[in-house]
C-alpha cells in the first residue's frame, strides 16, 4: 500500500500534538493498520476513512517495522527505541501478547550474542517466529511464542563489513524457513 495514498486522505490521529507521519502499514481483515513516527499504532477503518483505534504508550519512539502473520491474527511492531511487541486481534482490537524492551544481550545455540538494537524485523507467516536485523547487517532469528517471546533461536552469520545495516527483512510462505534481507553500507 502506498504510504502516500494515506497522507492524501489525511488520515491524522485526534490529537495533533504529536508527529502524525506514518512509517508503516499493513492490510488487514480489520482494517489498514498505520505505524506512526509518534510510535502510535493506528487501525484505519477503510470504509469510513477514520481511525478507529488507536494504541499510544507501547513505543516511545517510531515505529520501524510492521508485519502481520498470514492467518491474520497477530501483528509484529518494532520501533527505533529498540521495543518488539507481538499483538493479537481480539473483538477487532489490538491486545498486547507480549512484548520485549530489547533484544539486546540475547544468547544464542551458536553462543553468539545479539548487541544491537532493532531496525527492522518480519514475523513469520505461521506466527512461531519472527526475525530482528540492524547495526552492522546483524540479523537473528527469536521465538514468537508467547512464553517464550524474544528467546533467541539462531543468529545468522554474514560477511557483511561492519558499516553494513539490516533495513528490511521479509519471510516467504513459499518455504518454512526461508527469510529474505536488504542491507546497505554507509
């Protein structure tokens, strides 16, 4: 979805005080959910072109990543303060499942450990995990379960320089396992 068809319709949250841009969005059965600069996740009703719901004080800082699981049950968001939250739609609302203030110190099988914060992540497409990259093209991959939220499964090795960033990850549905990155150097 274009960010830029949401802009046009102006689709602003209540209360202005705060930056309104949206960083992300993602279609879902409920609604085209926005991630905003504020850290504010909104979920836009298409027909009426409003914001139906809107969840402020889980992210401090913008929202960098949104996925959605493909069953549509569950949201991923993770904002430039370094905050992963798994979200559930119950009654057409967002609930909070789980959520981690970093990923930071995280251990691994490999006994690596993952020490940057996140800047992107997916959530993967049957929900049991999702992936988290950033500073120095990092990518690792942690349990999405809801007991174990943010346990480190796998850190994938690369040999990426150190100027190297992770700006976007995607899994495929193609393939129970493969995971897709973009990474550039500065």
């Amino acid at each position: 979805m274009s960010l830029q068809y949401l802009e046009e319709f102006e689709i602003r949250p209540e209360s202005t005080d705060q930056d309104a841009a949206i960083w992300q969005v993602a279609w879902t059965q409920h609604g085209v959910v926005a991630a905003r600069a504020s850290g504010t996740v909104d979920v836009i009703d298409m027909k009426s072109m409003l914001v139906k719901t809107s969840i402020k004080n889980e992210h401090k800082l913008g929202i960098v990543a949104l996925t959605r699981s493909s069953n549509d049950e569950l949201l991923l968001t993770s904002s430039m303060d370094g905050v992963v939250t798994l979200w559930q739609w119950c009654d057409a609302r967002l609930t909070k499942v789980a959520q981690r203030a970093s990923l930071r110190g995280e251990t691994f099988d490999n006994d690596a450990v993952f020490q940057i914060d996140v800047w992107a992540s997916a959530l993967h497409p049957q929900s049991m995990l999702f992936a988290a990259g950033g500073e120095n093209g990092n990518v690792a991959v942690f349990s999405a379960e809801a007991d174990s939220f943010g346990k480190g499964i796998r850190h994938l090795v690369h040999d990426a320089p150190e100027s190297d960033f992770c700006l976007s990850l995607a899994f495929t549905i193609l393939s129970p396992y493969a995971l897709f990155y973009l990474h550039d150097q500065v």
